[in-house]
C-alpha cells in the first residue's frame, strides 16, 4: 500500500537535514552572531557558549563579551547569561512574542585582558564621514534655533508693537508730505493769482476776490494740518508709553523664563538628592523614558491585507497578540556610578506594538542597590483613550551632605548633612502631571 | 498549437490506458480531488501532498484530480468560507480549537482559515461517493475506451503534437 521507493529516500534526507541542524546549528550561529557583531561594531565580540532548543525556541548564550571599539582593553558590556524564549506558534503566524527574556550578570566597561580590535578583512561596514554628518547635524540644528529664536521673539510684545509701528509711520509721513506738497503748489498759485496785472477794474474786482477765496481754502487747510500734526504729536507720547510698557511687560516674561531654569530637573534632583544620587536618578529616569519612547501610543496601521481566501480566525492566547510582544525582560548587573559600584535589576513586562490589543500596561521596575537603595516603578498604560504615566519611586537612607539653598549673605537656608528619604508618586496623563514628591530629612 | 490543453489530454489518455487497477485508480482520483481542492501553500496542502505520493495509488489520476478540482475549487468558496466559518464559530467545538492553536506547528496547517477548513470537510465528504463513482465508472467504461485510444493511438498522437507544439514555440 504503501510506495516506499518514494518514501524512504525523502525519510532518509529529512533525517540527515534533522542531524545536519542538531550537530551544527549551535556552532553555526555561535560563528554567524560574533561574525556579525564583530561587522557590526568593528569590535570583538565573543561568545563562550551557546545553547539553541528549537522546540521551545530558546537561545541562550553564556559569557557574553562585546569590546568597545574606541577601548580595545575594555569591554562594552559583557554578561554572563543572555536568555531568549520565544513562543513557537506566534512565530508560525509571523507574530514575535518574546516570552522571557534575561541578562544576566550585566557589568558595563569592564577591562579585558586581551585587546578587542579586529583587523579589517575587506567587507567591513563602510566607514561614516564624521565631519559631514557633524556638520549636516549643526546646520539643521542651527536651522532649528534659528526658528526657535524667532518663535520666541514674534512672541514678545514689544516686538510687535515695533513691527506695526514701523509700518504706520512710514505711511504716516508720506501721507503728511503729500499734504505739504499739494499746499505748496497751492500757495504758488496764489502767488501766480496775486502777480496778475488787469486789464480794467470789473477783471480787478473778479481776481482779488479770487485771491481772496483761495487764501480762505488755505488757511482751513493749513488749520487741518496743524491739528494733524498736533494729533500725531499725541500719538508719538502713546506710543512711547505703549512702547515702554510692552518692554516693561516683555522684560518680565523673560525673567520669568529665566527663573524656570532652577526648576529643571537636573536642578531639582541635584537640589534635592545632591550630587552622589543625582546622576543615578537621572540614568534611572533615561530607562524609563527609553522605554516609554518604545511604546506606540497608536498600533500600527495593519494595511491592506490583500486578497486571500478566506478568513483567519484566532483561538486561545493568539487572539489578542500584538504584531510584536516582549511578556517579560530583565537584567540585572553592576553599574559604576560615580565612584561607587552599584548592583542593579531592570524589569519590564508588556511591552508590545499594540497596547489595546494586549490590554494591560508596560511595567517597569529598576531597583539599585548598594551604599543606597533606590526602587522605581513605572506603569506606563496605553490601553486607554489617553496615555497614563504612573511612576512612583522610593529612596530611603540617602546620605545627604550639608547644604545651601538660596544666596549666602542674602535669604539662605543652611541644611545639616543627615539622613534623607525621599519618596515621590507622579501621575502623567495626557499633558497633565499630578502626584507627591516627598523629602525627608533627620537632622535638618 | 497550445501545450495547455494536449499536457491535460495527454494525462486522461495515459490514465484511462494505464493498466493500472480502479481501486488504485479511485484511490488516486479522490486524494487527487481532496488535494486539488484545498488551497496551496499551507502545511495541509503538503501533507496530502506527501500522503497522495506515498500511498500506492495511481498517480496520473491523482495529478488528473488535483487539476481538476484546483481550478473549480475558487467556484466553492462562499459555501466552504460559510461551512468552515460555522464549523470554527461553533461554541461547541471552541475548546477543540483553541487546544489544537497550542499544538506546535498547528497555525501552519491553516486550519482555523475558514475557507482551508470548509474545503477539507468538503473534500472529506465528497471522498466516498467521488471514489465510489471514480471506482465504478473505471471498472465499466475504463476498457472500451482504452481499448478504442490504443486503436487510434492516441498517445503516440499526443506525444507528437507535444512535440511540434514545443518545438514551435517561441
């Protein structure tokens, strides 16, 4: 019944194949993942063992190196575990659900004993003109502040009230000088009118009264003008004072601009966590915003599917999967942050390309520890009609040095060195924040 | 000369005249048919594909089939898009599926595409009576007309037009 001429050759080469990828597929993409790094980042990039299961689609790769190209001697980052798990199914539909993902043991610029620098092999990546794109990037970044700069000067009072004058007195006195010609020629006629010599005196009678009526017209003209003139004498004294008032009010706007400068959030955490936490904060707070950049607000269009037959319907977990859906990430290592060494842990859970879909919120916890302790929590939800932001981060036993707030010799506060706890819950939704920022301090 | 209509009539001659059993005949012509009328390009398709070439059955009427029933296949599709559509949207049968979409390799048959699905019930459905009409028709009008083509040798004409068809195309 059953044809094994055919069968039996297929049987027999499916199973080499199936040999062929058991025994070579992790050396294989052992070689292709550092060759391509090493293309990549024209550095070293080794890998001490790698591990691929195709039927639970997880790559695993231990003592992960990547040297710096601009430090040969140190390494990029390195860890000693990467872990991957897919889910195979959504892979089959052309969806990547990245199950778990892990590094772990991460340390950043950590030194090596051998040099990283690769020798070039002729198809290296083609290298980048630096001084054209520095120079692409300053010009449209000059073009930027150009527009900015003048944004913010069309915005001033002052200016405007500038530009509107410098329209209306031009006219003004064009207007003024048409008068003052017309009034000219005017008296050159009667001029002309009086030097006449008649011829009897019925012609005498009829020029004098004439002259007499031309001077009339004269005179009412030349009164207009003088109210005229008086009328813009007034109105040089207003707009002087509208003038100086728009610069009064122009000036205080920008000391207002000015003043928001302390606020900035590198004043504020610097002010408020000094120097040591400072910098730790702001890394932490470039994670989170780094993976809010990551979260479309919006799911990318699907297009047009085109004609197929049929429709696909989805079952189980697959009906609500995004196109792209990272469950659950972490790492954790070593960070150096100033002079202290730091271990931390980075979590996120939910990232995907559309949050509706998956309906729930990214989470992302960083926790830092070390001579402090730091733990943020950020729940970015985007399965709503408006973006929400919670963030909510706790830094108890800060060491705070003595401080200065305000001018010495003026209004100044002096605090003790002690210990500090600082606790802060923020709400961000759509433009509006709201939330508590709380700072303790024993002694003050 | 067109080689898209002797390459079929050539296939029917060389079936109708193989001597080749119609159990095997029949065999060929309803996998054939079940082939032909599921879509392409999906796990389901390759291993009725594997299957058809695997089993002892005639294999000319399982090429005769799967030509014929690919081209009248797209004329089924409202019915099977609703047959597969009522068959995956039955709550009844929602476990089934959901538990089948977690199997590995499962999304690859295609088998939660209502037109995929409608087609292969189709197909099973149509197999019996298919085979049994194939199995009957074969056993009674399979010599005469066999007998009547080797008369008129029919292949040997078929091949030569083939071949100046070939030859004269551009």
């Amino acid at each position: 019944m059953i044809r094994w001429k055919y069968l039996a050759p297929r049987i027999v080469l499916l199973l080499l194949a199936v040999a062929t990828v058991w025994f070579l597929l992790n050396p294989g993409l052992k070689y292709l993942l550092e060759r391509t790094g090493r293309k990549l980042l024209s550095a070293k990039v080794e890998i001490a063992r790698l591990h691929t299961s195709l039927w639970h689609t997880r790559l695993q790769l231990d003592g992960l190196r990547v040297a710096d190209p601009k430090a040969p001697m140190k390494n990029l980052f390195e860890a000693d575990r990467v872990e991957l798990v897919l889910d195979p199914n959504a892979l089959l539909r052309g969806r990547y659900v990245v199950r778990r993902a892990q590094v772990r043991g991460l340390r950043l610029g950590t030194p090596r004993e051998v040099s990283g620098m690769v020798e070039e092999d002729g198809w290296g990546l083609p290298q980048v003109d630096a001084e054209r794109l520095a120079r692409q990037w300053f010009e449209r970044f000059s073009l930027l502040a150009k527009q900015q700069i003048e944004q913010e000067a069309n915005r001033l009072e002052s200016v405007r009230l500038v530009r509107e004058m410098a329209q209306r007195w031009p006219a003004e006195y064009e207007e003024l000088k048409r008068r003052a010609e017309i009034l000219k020629s005017k008296a050159e006629n009667l001029r002309e009118l009086c030097r006449l010599t008649p011829q009897n005196p019925a012609e005498a009678v009829e020029n004098y009264r004439r002259v007499i009526d031309e001077l009339n017209r004269l005179y009412d003209e030349i009164a207009q003008l003088r109210g005229q003139m008086e009328h813009i004498g007034t109105q040089i004294q207003r707009d002087q004072q509208a003038l100086a008032q728009a610069q009064q009010r122009d000036l205080q706007r920008i000391d207002r601009l000015l003043q928001m400068d302390p606020l900035s959030t590198e004043g504020l955490s610097q002010l408020l966590l000094g120097e040591e936490v400072g910098p730790l904060a702001r890394r932490v707070a470039g994670w989170i915003a780094w993976v809010q950049q990551r979260i479309p607000d919006e799911p990318a269009s699907a297009g047009n599917p085109g004609p197929q037959r049929g429709i696909d319907l989805l079952f189980g977990p697959a009906a609500n999967q995004p196109q792209w859906l990272v469950e659950s990430i972490l790492f954790d290592g070593q960070l150096q942050c100033g002079s202290q060494q730091l271990a931390f842990t980075a979590a996120a859970d939910g990232l995907s390309s559309d949050a509706r879909l998956y309906g729930k919120p990214v989470v992302v916890k960083v926790s830092v520890r070390g001579r402090m302790t730091l733990a943020a929590i950020a729940e970015l939800d985007r399965t709503g009609p408006e973006p929400v932001t919670r963030i909510t981060v706790n830094c108890p036993g800060l060491v705070q040095p003595e401080r200065v707030l305000g001018k010495p010799g003026q209004l100044a506060l002096t605090v003790s060195s002690g210990s500090a706890h600082l606790w802060a819950s923020l709400e961000l939704r759509g433009e509006t924040i709201s939330g508590q920022l709380l700072l303790q301090q024993q002694p003050v | 000369m067109q080689l898209s209509w002797i390459r079929p009539a050539k296939l029917v001659t060389r079936v109708l005249t193989e001597a080749a059993s119609p159990r095997q005949m029949a065999w060929g012509f309803a996998l054939g048919m079940l082939l032909g009328l599921v879509p392409k390009g999906n796990l389901t398709a390759v291993l009725l594909s594997v299957l058809l070439l695997s089993l002892n059955v005639n294999l000319a009427a399982g090429v005769l089939g799967t030509l014929l029933f690919s081209a009248v296949s797209p004329v089924f599709d409202p019915l099977t898009h609703r047959l597969g559509y009522w068959l995956l949207a039955s709550h009844p049968l929602e476990p089934l599926w959901a538990g089948l979409s977690q199997v590995p390799l499962f999304p690859w048959t295609r088998l939660t595409n209502t037109v995929v699905l409608g087609n292969l019930v189709l197909g099973l459905w149509l197999f019996f009576p298919v085979w049994w009409g194939v199995h009957c028709a074969i056993r009674h009008g399979q010599p005469v007309l066999a007998e009547r083509l080797r008369r008129f040798r029919a292949m040997q004409v078929l091949g030569g037009l083939e071949t100046v068809a070939r030859w004269r195309q551009p």
